[in-house]
C-alpha cells in the first residue's frame, strides 16, 4: 500500500487476520470481542491498542465498526493489493505520462506559433 493512504506491516497483518477470520466466522461476521480476544493475546496487544488500529482502519475505509461490536470488511479491506496497484498506476500516470504528454503539446504549440509569426514577417 502505497501514498498517503499507506498502511504499516502491524495493520497489514492485522487486516490479513481479519480476512483469514471472515472466512472461517459464520456468516461472515467479525465480532470485534473474539477479534481482540484472537488478535490480542496473540500479539500481546491491548484493548486500547486494538481499538486505535480499528480506528485508523475505518478512518480510512478499510473497515466499518458497526456498534462497537462487529467489524465488516469492506472491499478495500478485502483487497487491499488491489487498492495500492489502482494507486500505483494512478501516480505512474500522473508523474510520467502526463508531463511528457504537456511537453508534447507544449513543443508542438511552441513549433506552430513560431511558424505563425514566420509567416507573418514574410
């Protein structure tokens, strides 16, 4: 993940788990207790701890906390690969193909004007 937007390795994994536990739940639901209660002791992180890597999650749409009992993906928090290739391919267009293609465009305005003005002087 990539950008502003960037996630580090303990919210990859964490989200990594939650996906691994979506699967597994029935219905496809995360109960944030059992998550904590999973999550936590297995990485020896408090509640606080927990709540504030939920919250930055949901900050930034990758889950939503529904009455601070479930947790649901969203798609985003679903795939977040696919999120951060959407914003490489994104910033590769904006950083590299568009100032070449202003170049382009510029050089040939530039060509056009001054073959405008020759022709004025003839």
């Amino acid at each position: 993940m990539t950008g502003v937007d960037s996630v580090d390795r303990h919210l990859r994994k964490f989200l990594k788990f939650m996906r691994g536990y979506e699967a597994s739940s029935p219905a496809g639901a995360i109960f944030q207790e059992r998550l904590f209660e999973a999550y936590g002791k297995k990485n020896k992180l408090s509640n606080t701890e927990m709540t504030a890597m939920l919250n930055y999650l949901e900050g930034h749409g990758y889950v939503v906390v529904k009455t601070n009992t479930e947790v649901i993906l969203e798609y985003k928090g679903r795939h977040p690969y696919r999120m951060a290739w959407q914003e490489i391919k994104e910033t590769i267009v904006k950083s590299i193909f568009l100032p070449i293609g202003v170049s382009i465009a510029t050089t040939l305005l530039t060509l056009l004007i001054v073959e405008i003005v020759q022709q004025l002087l003839k």
